[in-house]
C-alpha cells in the first residue's frame, strides 16, 4: 500500500477520536462574571439590610457584592467549550468539585449555598455589631439578599451595617460617596477569608460602576490578572483594615491605603 494511502487510513482514528473528544463531557465548570448587588439598596423592593435598636443614618454611595456566574453542575462542558473560555479574559475554566461538591443532587448544592450565606450573614452581623462596640442583644439586624448562596459576601454585609450605623464615625458616608465593591469572606470576630474568582470579581464591578475593589489580601496577585482600566485594589485581612481603607479614602489620605 502506497504511504500516502497508509497516513490516511491512520487518520481516520485519529480524527474520529478527537472528534468524540471534542464532545465529551469534560470534569470542569466555566464561570464569568456575575451579578452585583449594593447591599447599602434595594433588591426587588426590599431593603437589603434592616437594622433596629439604634440609629439608622441615611447613606450615599454603594457598597456592591459581587458574583461570578459559573455553568450549572449538571451542565455538560465540552472540549470547544474549554478552548473557547481559555482565551478569554472574561471567562475562567475551573475544576467542577472546586465549584460543586462531588456527589451532590443540584437542591443538595442549593441547600449548601443558600446554607453558607445564612452563616455568612449571621457573622457579618456580629463582626459589624462588635466593631462598633454595639450589643447584639439589643440591635437587631435582618440581611435579605434572594438568589445568591455562598459566603463570600460577607464583608460586604458587615461594611454595609457599619456605615448605616456609624459611617466614616464623622457624619459622612463610609464611602465618601463612591461606589466600591469587594468580597471576601468574614467571621464574627471580623477576620476576611479568600474566596476565589477574584479577576472575574473585579469585571462585574467595573462593568456596574465601581472604581474601588476591596480583596482579600491573600488574593491580590489573582485580583491583579485581569484587572479592569481604573480600578483600585485595596487588600483587606480584617473589617478594621476595610473600614480604615475606606475612611482613609475618603479623607484623601491615599498614603495610608495598602494596594496589592
């Protein structure tokens, strides 16, 4: 048989078999950026935190939580979609058991999340609550933010009640009016955790307008991968470090706020 003839009949495997690779369902989950959500507002009518027992001052600027918005876990992603996310800058392929636990029906997965935010709340309530010397049993704060589960909105929460009760602690907006966004985790004693999908993060809020990202500090070097024109960076370890970044802003002392 003529060599040519051969080095065709050989291809034809090979070409069947990256073809049935090509629409094999592959173990990953594509995410992009997702939804925002200023948590100082109103989602769907309904004040996104409620705090009674003290003083509520009236607030300008945005405090915005963010999202990313990943395929669902019973989503088949294939090998044309991986090589189409890789790249793009708007898009991250990850390890489906890192964003689905393995073995979980999707009403177990929402459970979860929907589990971790309530968890979430609870000790955005009490880092804020404490960070403010205030007493838990006498101000009470209700959190209501529908269709978002995970815990990664929680310093977000916790930066929301204290500038509804306190502000910048002179009269002004925590803010200073801007629009900021972040995320990361919190703890009731005011500790911030990692979340990941920082970079996709840091799209959704400039896409909705922000200018100021509060990161987790050990995620400032994921952060700056594909870190939209004009946006700053501010890494955070603890709701203290946030609220001092923010106040520092707002007073103009740009030297007393870290970057990544």
């Amino acid at each position: 048989m003529p060599r040519s003839r051969v080095l065709a009949a050989c291809a034809v495997p090979v070409v069947a078999l990256v073809a049935v690779a090509g629409l094999a369902p592959l173990p990953f989950a594509i995410a992009q950026p997702g939804t925002t959500a200023d948590v100082l507002g109103e989602v769907k009518g309904r004040e996104v935190i409620t705090i009674t027992g003290a003083p509520v001052r009236p607030t300008t600027g945005q405090l915005r939580m963010t999202t990313i918005l990943a395929t669902g876990p019973g989503t088949d992603v294939d090998l044309g979609d991986v090589a189409d996310a890789w790249f793009r800058a708007d898009r991250a392929v990850l390890p489906h058991d890192s964003v689905y636990p393995p073995g979980k029906s999707d009403a177990e997965i929402e459970k979860r999340n929907l589990g971790q935010m309530k968890e979430s709340q609870d000790a955005a309530a009490l880092a804020a609550l404490d960070h403010l010397g205030l007493d838990p049993e006498r101000v009470k704060v209700e959190l209501h933010l529908a269709d978002v589960g995970g815990p990664s909105a929680g310093l977000l929460f916790a930066l929301g009640i204290v500038d509804k009760l306190d502000g910048d602690g002179d009269g002004g907006d925590l803010t200073g009016g801007r629009s900021v966004a972040g995320t990361g985790t919190i703890t009731p004693d005011g500790k911030v955790g990692a979340v990941g999908g920082v970079s996709l993060k840091t799209q959704a809020a400039s896409r909705d307008g922000a200018t100021v990202f509060l990161v987790p500090k050990d995620e400032c070097s994921d952060a700056q991968a594909e870190l939209p024109d004009g946006m700053r960076l501010v890494p955070v370890g603890t709701l203290n470090d946030a609220v001092a970044s923010l106040r520092a802003l707002g007073q103009g002392q740009e030297s007393k706020v870290p970057s990544c």
